[in-house]
C-alpha cells in the first residue's frame, strides 16, 4: 500500500471538524513523533500506528465508525494515510473532552487513563507547547 503524507491542510480539517484547537493536535503529533507506515510495539502487547501513535485498542471502534471489512483494512489506513491518522486522533482528542469536560483532562487522557501517566503526558506536552508555541498547556 502507498504512503500518503499527513499535511498542515489536514490538520487544520482535522482540527475545525472535531471542534479542538489546531496547535493541540500540533503538540500531540510533536509529542507522539510517529511515523508514516510505521508501527510501534509496545510492552502490553498492543501497538502505536502511525504519526498520532493510534493505539491498537481503537482499532474495533474505528473499523465500525468508518464501516470498513476488517481491523487490518483501519490498521492499514491509520499506518499508511496520514490524514486518517490524524482524523483517529482527532475523534480520540474529542471523545476524551467530552468525557472530561476540559481541555488539560482530555489531553492527559488521550495517553492514558491513569492520573500518574496523564500528569506526566501533560508535563511533556507543555515543554512542546512552550518550543513550538512559547506557552503551556491551558484551558481557552
């Protein structure tokens, strides 16, 4: 299967259609530093695909949401297109906020749901706001 480069235009779709701040999904890409065709494998057996680093554990809800065969046909889309990884980071980033009601919470939550794991996520993600944008994380 080709790879399909993510682009600035498709961040910026991603980011209007999901209703999130555009220098969000920007960190969250910084922060996560996948790639295009790339898996990540990771000790609890699940894998990261892709620039977003789309857990293994989204692929049943995005095979049924995009109405696609089969998982490896989602596993193949969010490795090998970067706008339908970023499009899976986006529905990710905005069902963690409409879960948690913030904006700091769905970001820590778009790593993990464990409150030390988040924390440390955040911590991270406000160093790459500060290099990227010269702020931290805040609520609009």
């Amino acid at each position: 299967m080709p790879l399909h480069p993510l682009t600035a235009a498709c961040i910026s779709l991603v980011a209007t259609s999901y209703h999130v701040p555009e220098t969000d999904m920007w960190v969250l890409l910084a922060q996560e530093h996948g790639r295009i065709g790339e898996i990540s494998i990771n000790k609890n057996r699940t894998v990261d695909i892709g620039p977003y680093q789309i857990n293994s554990i989204w692929l049943p809800s995005f095979t049924k949401l995009w109405r696609l065969p089969s998982q490896q046909d989602t596993l193949e889309r969010l490795r090998d297109h970067g706008c339908w990884n970023a499009a899976a980071a986006g529905a990710i980033y905005r069902y963690e906020y409409d879960r948690a009601g913030e904006r700091r919470a769905a970001l820590g939550l778009y790593h993990s749901a464990k409150p030390a794991l988040a924390a440390k996520y955040l911590a991270q993600l406000d160093q790459k706001y500060r290099l990227l944008f010269g702020d931290t994380v805040s609520p609009p």
